[in-house]
C-alpha cells in the first residue's frame, strides 16, 4: 500500500488551514457592488484629473444624473471656469458588441437621459469602465457623448456607438489644450 497524502494535503485538511483558504478563496472571488464599483471610478477620476493638474469635483453620491465635473485651468494655472461634465458607468454591461459590425454599443435605456445630456450647459462626457474577462485587464475609456449625440445621422435611436479613448493623463491634456489657445 503506497501513502499518497504528502505534507500539503495533510495541512490542507486541518481545520485553521482550510479555513483560511476558503476565506482567501471567498476574498480572490468577492465581487463588487456597483457602488463600490462607481467609487472606484470616481477615485480614477481624481487620480487621474490631479495628475493633468486638472480639477475634478464629484457630485454628491446619488445615482441619477450627471457625476462630476473636470474643470481646467488656465495656462497660469488658475480654476478657469472652463469644464464638462462626466456621466460614469462601471461595470462590464454598460457595453456590448454589435454581432453585424463587432462595433461597441452603449445602449440607452430612455429617451429622457438622451435629452438630458443634450439639456447640460456644458459637454458630458461618458465614462465607462470594465474589466476584460479573458486578460484580467481593467479599461477605462472616455468619450464625448454630446458631440456623438449632436453629430449622428440617426437621431431616434437610444444606441451610442462607444468609440472612447483611454482616460488618462495625456487624454485629460489634450482635451484641457482645445480649450485654451497659445
């Protein structure tokens, strides 16, 4: 009769052990709420605008309308009064792909968030996101939602054809320099 069990399977089956690798496993597995999702995003944001030297406010933590606004500063550094908004969403069902053109598509459930992006006195941004379930990958990516909606042929449908850009620093700069002239 050959002994099978080796020193790990032994120490595997002992109650502190296993206990504790169910509780790793249970942490490794947790999945987030979208609160906790969205607060993660906001802090990306924070990040992100106070690397460009930008300032990015939040709005007050509710989960309808707009959630925050960049605001950029001049080029002696100062608030300049020139800003937009962000509408974020986290998570991996805000987009999906098309099957007839592999497209990115972020569909709008009403008609009503349509006009009330398009009722804002500035340009809202949408902000999206997600994790790439076969690399792990986190993105999140921007794109300027008002100038799509004002821009696109087709102005019944509610689908937002996502064609964003990856939000970071150097896509924070590029937007801030269109506003200002040298």
């Amino acid at each position: 009769k050959v002994e099978l069990i080796d020193f790990i399977e032994q120490r595997l089956k002992s109650d502190p052990v296993a206990r504790k690798i169910l509780a790793m496993e249970e942490a490794a597995t947790q999945q987030l709420d979208t609160q906790a999702l969205e607060q993660i995003l906001i802090g990306h944001m924070m990040a992100v605008c106070g690397e460009a030297n930008q300032v990015f406010r939040p709005v007050s933590m509710s989960d309808y309308g707009i959630d925050g606004e960049v605001e950029f500063r001049d080029n002696d550094g100062r608030p300049s009064g020139k800003k937009i908004y962000v509408q974020l969403k986290s998570g991996n069902s805000y987009l999906r792909t098309r099957r007839r053109d592999g497209r990115e598509v972020f569909d709008v459930k009403n008609d009503r968030h349509l006009e009330y992006w398009m009722g804002q006195p500035v340009d809202v941004y949408l902000v999206v996101r997600q994790t790439y379930e076969r690399t792990g990958v986190e993105a999140i990516r921007w794109m300027n939602v008002t100038r799509y909606l004002k821009d696109r042929k087709d102005k019944k449908s509610r689908q937002i054809i996502f064609e964003g850009e990856a939000l970071n620093m150097q896509a924070v700069w590029k937007l801030r320099d269109s506003f200002f002239q040298f």
